[in-house]
C-alpha cells in the first residue's frame, strides 16, 4: 500500500493521519498515513530513510519545514516563494519535488468563509513563515492594499520588499496603523503563549473579516479579543490545516477531495461541536 507521513517534533496531537485517512476512505484510494517524530537533528536522515523504504509522500511540520526546502531535488514555485516546504511527493521518475500548500490552504479557506479578497484592505500580523507561505497567494487575489505589522518592524519591511513586484504590499508598525481594513489575518504565535499582538482595538469593526491561522478547542485569545470590541465573523486556522492538506493530497494522488465533511468531522473529533 502506497505510504505516506507527516514529519514533526512534537507531531503527536497532529490531525493530519485523521484528515488524510478521511480523504483516502471518500476518494476510494489504497493508502496508509502516519506519524514520524525525528530528533530535531536527525530529520535529513529520517526522510531518506522514509524514502529509500519505499514512501510515496509527505508532510513536513513544525520545525522542519525550512530544512526540507533545502533537501529536496526540486522546488514548486510556491515552495521557492514560501522559503518552506510541507509538503514532498516522489515523482515517478525518482525526483524528490517540495510543494508548499499552506497559503493555497488558507486562500481557499477564507472563500469557503464567504471572504471577498479583490479589492479587500488586509491587514497581516507577523513577518515569520506563516505569514511569507501567506503573502503570494493573497496577493494573487488582487487586494487593494496588503499590510503587514510585526513586532519587529525591520522583518516586515523585510518581507514587503521582497514580495513588492506581486502586488500593493507595505510595511506599517502597529502604532502606524490606519482602518478601516476589511479582513485581519493573525499569523503571529502570540496565541500560543495566550499574548495578544499590539493591535489598536478601533481597528475592530462590526464588519471586519478575523482569522486566526491558529486554533484551539476554544476561541484563541485573538479571537475573543476581536469578538469582545465587536467583530462578527472570526474564523480559526481549523479550515486552512483541512484545505492544505486537500491541496497536498491533489499533489500527491491527482484527486481533490471534497473538504466540507471533513472539516466537520475534524471538529467533532476535537470536540469543538
Ligand atoms: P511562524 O513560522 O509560525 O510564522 P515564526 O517564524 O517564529 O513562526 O514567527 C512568529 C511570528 O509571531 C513573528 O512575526 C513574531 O514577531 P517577531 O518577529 O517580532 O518575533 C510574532 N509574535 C510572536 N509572539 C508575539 C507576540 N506576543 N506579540 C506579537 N507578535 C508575536
């Protein structure tokens, strides 16, 4: 049976077996999907391994995404724009080929949410690789105006001067910020740590599109945040980790699975319904 993985450290609380078992079932494909947890410096040999032993496929996670964009044969030119790989098909002439669906995950997620992109103000919190994987993929949606804030402002100028040629991006600190804007992405890992990034709470309006590339049982404390000075639709990175991983499994099998019951069942199994 065709094998394929998600590696990480920790990786244990991963869904991505669960969604991927559930995309298999619903598009009649043969194959198993597991865990690798690698020492953190022992990745490089975990996936030759993987490969060498007959693996058709993987994930890659949390921390290895970088080290992976440098140990495959080819990048897409996602992954190549991303600086980060998640995920890796062998082709059937032998090419190790890195992809990154993360920003194609979250893209599809928010038009799934009802989410007008052409034209939309966005606001993106934080300059790490969530919010790069991010950047081109909503760029190529035609926003009016892409801004990004982060922390360390010097990482956001960063950022928006290298993806300048693909659209209307800039650079402003969170003290610079003007609204209104139409849809704020969260990318930071402040909720990680339940710390809130700088935001002014006048930027919140009823109107305002919240997505938090984070999720939890409960609201992240982005989100309740957002819902406390108003904001009516907020939405959690629960339906980005559902439609990368569709995308990566199109890469791999030539078949888009449907990702509706899915999701629902995903958050069933976390007991979010
Ligand atoms: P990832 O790959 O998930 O994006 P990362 O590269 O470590 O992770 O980036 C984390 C992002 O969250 C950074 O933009 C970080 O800001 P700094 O560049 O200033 O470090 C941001 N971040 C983390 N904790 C934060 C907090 N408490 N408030 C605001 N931003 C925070």
């Amino acid at each position: 049976m065709d094998r394929y993985l998600v590696f990480g450290h920790p990786v244990r609380h991963s869904k991505s077996p669960f969604i991927h078992t559930l995309f298999a079932r619903q598009t009649q494909q043969e194959l198993e999907y597991g865990l690798a947890e690698p020492a953190v410096d022992e990745f490089a040999q975990a996936l030759r391994t993987f490969f060498a032993q007959g693996g058709k496929g993987c994930n890659v996670t949390v921390p290895f995404k970088e080290q992976a964009f440098t140990l495959v044969d080819r990048l897409s030119p996602r992954a190549k724009r991303a600086g980060a790989v998640n995920t890796i098909k062998l082709t059937d002439d032998g090419v190790l080929l890195g992809d990154n669906t993360d920003g194609a995950g979250l893209v599809a997620d928010l038009k799934s949410h009802g989410v007008t992109l052409a034209d939309s103000r966005i606001l993106l919190l934080g300059a790490g690789g969530a919010a790069r994987g991010a950047l081109a993929p909503l760029l190529a949606e035609l926003p009016s105006e892409l801004v990004i804030s982060n922390r360390t402002h010097t990482k956001a100028q960063q950022l928006a001067a290298e993806f300048h040629a693909l659209g209307p991006v800039t650079a402003q600190t969170y003290e610079q910020l003007a609204g209104p804007f139409d849809l704020v992405i969260n990318s930071t890992s402040a909720s990680l740590q339940g710390e809130l990034p700088p935001l002014a709470p006048a930027l919140i309006h009823t109107d305002i599109a919240i997505y938090d590339m984070m999720y939890s049982a409960s609201d992240t404390a982005f989100i309740s945040w957002a819902k406390q000075h108003g904001a009516r639709q907020t939405m959690d990175g629960l339906g980005m980790l559902v439609e990368q991983a569709a995308e990566a499994f199109t890469v791999w099998r030539g078949i888009r699975p449907g990702t509706k019951q899915v999701l629902r069942e995903l958050k069933r199994n976390l007991g979010v319904i």
